[in-house]
C-alpha cells in the first residue's frame, strides 16, 4: 500500500511547485527577451525620428543625375553636388560624424580633414576620379548621424569614415530606462514585466530630423553657461540608458554598413585634455559643513598655488581636497596642471582624464564612450582608426591642447592634417589603396601653412570666445578676448568692404568683457570661501544678475524672459562653510 501523503508534506510540495513555475516563467522570459531584442536591433527602441526628411535629393538634368542637399538638416555641411553614378574607376569615401569630424571652423576650405584626405589622394592617384564628399554635421550625436549613413549606403561609397562622439548628452532627450533598478535588474521576469509598464505609461523620446537646429540646443547651452549639471550627471540611470543608446547605435551602424559590404572606419575622437578645464563642477552628494570647511582650505591652498605658479607646492593641498572630495572635477584638473608643470606627465595625463569623466555637463566625448567604440568595433568588425596617438606625438608633451587643437575638441590646420593622415594610412591598412606603398603614403604628407580668412576667422574667434565664457574657462578668457580684438582689426584691414561690420561686432567686446571678468571674481571668491568678505550681498546679486543677462543674450534668444526665468530661476553665490 503506498504511503499516504501528510499534512506537513503539502507546503513543501506547493513550495517545490512555485518554484517550478517562477523558474518556467524566468526561462520563458529569457526566451522572450532574446527574441525582442533580436527584433529590436530593426528598430531604434530608445528614441524614435519625427519629420523625417532626406539630407541629400536625386537630380536629373541632361540625362545625368546628380545628388544635392535637400535644403532639410541645416546644420549639415553642405558639399559639392556629385553624380549618382561612380565614376569607372573612380573612388568615393564619404566622412559623417560632428562638427570635429567637418573640420569646423575650416569646413569651408581646403585645411579640413575630408579636403586635406582629397588632396593626398590626388597626389597617390592623379589619374584617377577621387570624391571625398564631407557629410558631417555641427552637434549631431549618434542618432542623428545613423540617419545620414543609411542615406549614404545609396550612393556607391567605397567607405565611410565615422569621426563621432562630443555631441551625445547635447539634446534633451529623457530616456526610458531599459531594466529596473538593482537588484531587480537581474532577472528577466523583472526586466520583461518593466519594459511593458514604461512602454504603457512613458512614450518613447522624439527626436526632430528635418527641423533641428541650434535653436533646439539653447536649454542645453544655457544649463552649462549657469553652472547647472547635466540631467545624465544627476540621474545615473539615465546616463547608463545613454550609453546604451551609443551603443545601440554603433552596432547598427556598423551592420548597416556590413550587410552593404561597405567598409566602415569607426575614428576615435580626440579631445582637448590640458588647455580646457571642466565646464562644470560639483561637490559629491552627502558632503558635510565640516568637511566642506576642509575642503575649502585645501583647496584654497592649492588653487592659490597654482595661481602664483608654484606647481610643487600645490601637490599636497590638492591631493587632500581629492581625499575629502572625488567628484569636484576642477581639483583634478588642477592636480594635473601641477603634475605637468613638475614633469610628471603620466599621472598629468591620467587627473585630466579624471577631470572629463568628472565634468557635471561634458561638451567632450567621455571616456566611457572611448570604450563602447572600441568594444564596438574590436566585436563587430569595424576597423578602429586610432587617431589619438598622432595627436599626442605632435603636442609638446603627449599631452593634447592647443597645440593641435582651437578649442576643446576642434582641430587646427595642423591636427586636421594628421587626423587626414591616419585616415590615409588606415585606407592603405584595409587595401583600397592598390599599388601604392607605405613610403607613397607618407610622401603625402603636406605642409601647413596657417591661413587667414576674414570672415571665417572672424566668426570662428567670436564663438570660440562665447563658448568659452559658457563653459566657464574663466583662466582663457582674457587672452581670447585680446585675440577676437586682434582678428577683428586684421579683418578690417584685409577686407576693407566689410570693416565696418567688423568693427561693429568688435566694439560689444569690452562689456561682456568686463561682465565676464567681474563674475570670474565673483566665482573665485566664493570657491575660495572668501565671497562675503570680498563681495556685499548687493554687489553679488547684481554681478550675477549682469552675468545671467549675459548668457541669455548669447543663447536664448529664443526663449522669453518669463521661460528663461521659469527654467533657469537665479541662484547667486553663497559662501558656505
């Protein structure tokens, strides 16, 4: 006779049951989970494209088709028109990526990189039809750029040079984030069932393809000029779902590429490491009064230091605000100004890096989307173009700056040259460059000459000096005013007809000028802790009153007083212990 089954065995078998079935539904869920996100890879499931609308058009006349802009996408580089059809032998490469990828400010010349690529090209193949057609576009991120490849993969390229990643925490977007918090995160049940509910509950973040323009970027440019973190600083899910998002967008550029049997060159993007500090700092949350009072003296100590140029003596001070603080990204910039000045470059090297991925509202590509490039392209057979270490080579210490950069992350004539050089050199690496040597490649190289264009350097030092003052690098902002008063006259001189113009633009220097230079006061003062000893509650309220003017002037324009407050409502310097 079998044994009859007792009361205390009933929960352990209804315990054993439930099991079963949470680990069905968990493997039935990881099931489910691979096949959407297989599906997913069709489809963008972080942000979706509204207004969509073609950069380049077809057009016939003659009996030969030849493909323009369309006049949509204005912040795109606007090439010459080129035929449809390839020339027979000839070679098209196309360059997309950001305004460093165009080669701002000298996108409109013969010194940008895709120009400068053209130009030693012809030398290799004088013969032979060469198109090396920039399609970049100024502060487009990822997204945006996947838009103009897939367009591009229309017209015959031979490759495509990807030279992007400054721009992606630009827009405003709000992302969904993937996965529930830890530890939830951990199983697929959890993740199934809480993308279902933000699907249901949150739309998806829009982004607009033919309208966009810098308008659309002000709440962006004011939040950085006032001094306020980035949403994907203060939300650290948010930023994750941004990473996952450049990703995203990698791969499915690098399999677009792929599946057209178009080589794909993914080129790391270099920025200014030494000559431009962090655009924003912040003290890490739960810092107290009474190690913030540390802080300070510390970092009285050091900046005074380094003020005065005794880069030895700054050292300690700074190091002992970094163990009270971490996350004040200036302190590490700082450090490295100090170490560098004292000759020890590689930990230099390694506080700027420090300093960038601190940066509250980063204008520069970050470290960690470095690594998702590289990732990218070393698992899904992009070929990496790493054109960091050229740079490096030609900055006096390895480390980049001014030296072969004009602002944070644009090249000069010079670095343009060497970025177009490695493109070169990476061409003949993956063999579309036939019978021609290493040595031919090399004997390419070309001379740079710094060039003068009025109206080019004209416009390129006022936005060099606004954006300086918005990214608050208040230590350049004297020498950049001095060198726009500079350009200015020369262009009075060399383009007499226009001078007028010129001197009209130059003559509002001195008040932001001096607006700018009396709010940088204000600034050290309350970094140092020293604000109401050298400042009266009335002289701070209306210093930083002139300064929010300021920046509205420079970037809301298109924002009313009523918005601009609302937004941004003033928040003057207070000494704090």
């Amino acid at each position: 006779m079998a044994p009859q089954r007792t009361g205390r065995d009933r929960p352990a078998f209804w315990v054993l049951a439930f099991l079963i079935v949470l680990v069905g539904i968990e493997l039935g869920s990881r099931v489910i989970e691979r096949v959407e996100n297989a599906a997913a890879r069709q489809r963008n499931p972080y942000v979706e494209p509204i207004n969509p609308a073609p950069a380049f058009q077809v057009v016939e006349k003659d009996g030969q088709k030849t493909v323009w802009r369309s006049g949509f996408q204005p912040l795109m580089v606007t090439p010459g028109p080129f035929p449809l059809d390839r020339p027979a032998g000839g070679l098209r490469i196309f360059v997309l990526g950001g305004s460093a990828a165009a080669g701002w400010p000298y996108h409109g010349g013969d010194t940008n990189l895709s120009a400068l690529l053209g130009r030693k090209l012809r030398q290799l193949y004088p013969d032979r039809s060469i198109e090396v057609v920039n399609m970049a576009a100024g502060t487009y991120a990822s997204h945006r750029v996947k838009l103009i490849l897939e367009e591009v993969l229309r017209y015959q390229p031979d490759a495509i040079l990807l030279y992007n990643g400054n721009n992606e925490l630009l827009e405003n977007l709000v992302f969904r984030p993937k996965n529930p918090p830890a530890p939830w995160d951990r199983a697929a049940t959890a993740r199934l069932a809480y993308q279902v509910f933000t699907t249901l509950t949150a739309p998806k973040p829009t982004f607009d393809v033919k309208n966009f323009t810098l308008d659309d970027l002000a709440t962006t440019y004011l939040s950085f000029g006032l001094g306020k973190a980035s949403r994907f600083r203060e939300d650290p899910r948010q930023l994750e779902a941004l990473l996952e998002h450049y990703r995203f967008n990698m791969e499915a550029m690098v399999a677009s590429a792929a599946e057209a049997k178009v080589p794909l060159f993914l080129v790391t993007c270099p920025v200014n490491l030494k000559d431009w500090s962090p655009n924003v700092s912040r003290h890490r949350r739960g810092l107290d009064a009474t190690d913030r009072a540390r802080w300070t003296r510390q970092f009285r100590d050091g900046f005074l230091a380094v003020e005065r140029g005794a880069f030895a003596d700054a050292v300690a001070p700074l190091r002992a605000a970094l163990e009270l603080d971490d996350e004040y990204a200036e302190v590490h910039f700082l450090l490295a100004e100090a170490l560098r000045r004292t000759g020890r470059r590689d930990e230099a090297k390694a506080e700027y890096v420090r300093a960038l991925e601190r940066d509250a509202f980063p204008f520069r590509e970050l470290p960690e989307l470095q690594a998702i490039l590289r990732d990218v392209a070393a698992r899904r057979g992009g070929t990496l173009v790493d054109i960091v270490p050229a740079l490096e080579a030609a900055s006096g210490d390895g480390i980049p700056g001014l030296d072969v950069f004009t602002d944070y992350v644009h090249l000069n004539e010079r670095g343009q040259e060497i970025a177009a050089h490695e493109l070169l050199r990476a061409l003949h690496a993956r063999g579309l460059l036939p019978d021609r040597t290493p040595e031919d490649v090399e004997r390419t190289r070309i001379a740079i000459d710094e060039t003068f264009d009025p109206r080019r350097d004209t416009l390129a030092a006022e936005v060099n000096c606004q954006m300086a003052m918005l990214m608050h690098q208040h230590g350049r902002l004297d020498a950049l005013y001095d060198t726009v008063t500079r350009v200015f006259e020369r262009a009075a001189q060399e383009d007499p007809a226009n001078a007028a113009d010129y001197r009209r633009r130059v003559a509002r220097l001195p008040i932001s000028r001096a607006i700018a230079a009396r709010y940088r006061e204000l600034r050290r003062a309350e970094k140092l802790g020293v604000l109401e000893q050298t400042f009266t509650p009335e002289q701070i309220q209306a210093i930083a009153a002139q300064y929010r003017e300021l920046v509205y002037e420079a970037e809301g324009a298109n924002l009313s007083r009523e918005e601009f407050a609302r937004r941004f409502p003033p928040n003057e310097p207070r000494e704090r212990p």
